[in-house]
C-alpha cells in the first residue's frame, strides 16, 4: 500500500518520484524532474529513502550473470572399449519427434502405437538380416514406451534384452540381442 509522500519506482519506466495522492488504485507521483504523473499502484514500486532503482541497477555484478548464465563444460566419459573389428550396433530413436515431422493431431494411443510398431519393423529386419545386436533408444519420461518395448520384445523366443549402456545412454535405452539360428 502506498501512502502520500512514499518515494516510488516506476516498473516499465526509468521514472523515480514521490507519491502526491492515492484515491483508490489510482497514484499520482510528482517525479525528480517536477512532472506529475497518475500511474496504477501495481505499476509502481515503493523504493527506501537511501536507494532509488538506478542505483540498484547499477550496483548488479553483470561479471556474476554472466559467469552464472555460462555453458558448463561437458562433463568427460570413459569411452567404451571396442575391439577393431566389432561394428557398433544399429541404434534407433523411437522419440516420436524423430519419426514424424509433426505430432500435432496424434492422440498419445496413436504415438505409443505408432512408436511400438517402428520399433517391431526394426526388430523383424534385424532377424531376417541376421543382425545380431540393435539398441532402441527411448528416453526415460513416466516409462510406458520402455514398458510397451519390454512387452514386445518378451513376445520373441530368440530374443534376450537389457537397459542400454548406461555411460553411453544414461537410463533411456534397451539392448536388444537376436539369438541366431542355422539355417
């Protein structure tokens, strides 16, 4: 509440002043340079005797913004040790911004469904092509997609599967391993 004779701040405004009459929500400041002015009262700040919001401003370290705003360093991993003649397996993002160009007017049954069906393509290929290793990279979010890819994949007799390598891709992976058959 501001009464006659508060020194305020005006929000949107470089304008300091002094309350001359309050008649409701309705303020009139005379400002430092002799203006007088009606304002809302929520569009003013009552500032102390000492400061006004110039000097506030001015008293901001923009060194310490700046520092705080600053990218962090990424963070080193210890990378995973491959022989030479391993080949990395196939990885496959079922996030549904990688697989439509735009989700607007999908229901989440029809993303879900859409996401799980992606994911059945690649493993029917991965075993008629006899790929032995694939990773689905799903993210971690409330974990349905993760819950909907263990069921599919529990549904395959030559099929064994377990989170994705962690220091690669944190929690939100599956490695899937296709058991060969002869043939």
């Amino acid at each position: 509440m501001l009464n006659k004779g508060d020194k305020v701040s005006v929000l949107d405004d470089a304008i300091n002043g002094v309350v001359l009459s309050v008649q409701e929500n309705r303020v009139t400041i005379e400002t430092e340079d002799g203006f007088t002015m009606a304002f809302l009262a929520n569009e003013l700040i009552k500032v102390n005797d000492r400061s006004n919001l110039l000097d506030t401003i001015r008293r901001i370290d923009v060194a310490e913004i700046k520092k705080e705003k600053e990218i962090p360093k990424p963070r080193s991993f210890v990378k995973e040790k491959k022989s030479k003649n391993e080949i990395s397996a196939p990885e496959f993002d079922l996030h549904i911004e990688k697989l439509v160009p735009n989700k607007r007017g999908m229901s989440n049954y029809d993303i879900l469904t859409l996401q799980t069906e992606t994911a059945k393509r690649h493993i029917e290929f991965a075993i008629k092509n006899r790929i032995p290793k694939i990773v689905f990279i799903h993210g971690v979010g409330e974990g349905i997609l993760k819950a909907e890819l263990d069921f599919l994949l529990g549904r395959y007799d030559n099929i064994a599967f377990q989170d994705g390598n962690y220091q690669k891709y944190g929690l939100g992976a599956t490695e899937v391993y296709i058991k060969q058959s002869a043939m």
